[in-house]
C-alpha cells in the first residue's frame, strides 16, 4: 500500500487531483508514494543561481523536493499547469500532468518494459470516479527532459535518468464543477 499526501484542507482542483491519487495508491502496486499537487517553487542558490523543482509543502517554510534521487522508491505527484479557465456549463479547466518516477526492477521485474509500466498507470486511471469532474488524458512522454520539462534536472545524477529507473508524464486537461458566476 503506498504511502498517500494529502492537503489538510483540499479544495477546487485539489479534491480531483486528491482522488486521482487516491486510485494511483490503491491500484498500482509499485509506487509507494503518491503526493497530490506540487508546488513549483523558484529557489535561490548560494551563488546566486536560480533553480525551478517541483515541491511538496511540509510545515512552515519547509518543503520536501520530489525530483528523483535515491530517497524514496517508486513516486507520482501532479503539477497543475497555467493558466485555469472557464468555459460553459461551470466547468474550469487547466492543464494538468501526472509525474511519476521508479524502479523498472520493481515495476516491471522481467523485462525493461515502458509500456507496461504506462499500461499500469492509464489502468488506474480508467478506475478513477469523480462527479462533477474529469481528467482527460491526451499526452504521455517517457524522455526525462520531456517528464520533468519546466523544471531544472541538472543537479539529479543522472543515474536516475536512466536504466534501470523510468520517468512518465501523463498530461491532459482536468475538469472541475464549480460556479463561474463571479
């Protein structure tokens, strides 16, 4: 069973993206943590330097980092894209992707097999209910700089980036009921 991030208190987009995750931690037996909707914080360096990650909110100040690194096993987590529009019937929507990182060895032990580790994902899916919301999957990439686009993966040894580890991006657009009446 992995290990499921919430927000204390999810609200609009959260809530889908919470569910999402929920059925990801259920059905796919090879990830042992699932966050909801990362944040993307600039950070500053020493030198002076800026950097782009993908975090996850801890307490206070605190964030925990979720590019891969030898910390963790098998991780999904969502980062929701600009911008959020409406459109008709009071449904938003926003771009939103899926990013999950692990071990070929665990997730599919016989052979390096991209495919079916996809399989697994789009099949937990499929199993997802969320009234009053929809996530419609139309992307997947597999190359690392595709996966962790818009973030800075120069610091990641690259031995995460490669065999015998894999990286996907599931990305398509999610929907939200929610009055648009403002």
């Amino acid at each position: 069973m992995s290990t499921i991030h919430k927000k204390i208190h999810p609200a609009l987009f959260d809530v889908p993206i919470e569910a999402i995750g929920q059925v990801l931690a259920d059905n796919v037996g090879w990830l042992d943590e699932v966050f909801g909707k990362a944040e993307v914080i600039t950070h500053t360096l020493a030198d002076g330097s800026r950097r782009v990650y993908p975090d996850w909110p801890l307490t206070g100040n605190e964030y925990e980092q979720l590019l891969p690194d030898d910390r963790r096993g098998g991780y999904a987590f969502f980062v929701l894209e600009e911008p959020v529009e409406t459109g008709s019937n009071d449904k938003w929507h926003a771009p939103l992707s899926l990013i999950v990182w692990g071990d070929m060895t665990i997730a599919s032990p016989d052979e390096r097999n991209t495919e079916k580790v996809k399989e697994d994902v789009l099949r937990a899916l499929r199993r997802v209910r969320m009234p009053g919301s929809a996530f419609i999957v139309d992307r997947i990439y597999e190359r690392p700089e595709s996966v962790f686009r818009g973030f800075d993966v120069r610091e990641v040894d690259q031995r995460f980036m490669m065999q015998p580890y894999f990286a996907l991006r599931v990305s398509g657009t999610i929907y939200i009921d929610e009055p648009c009446d403002y």
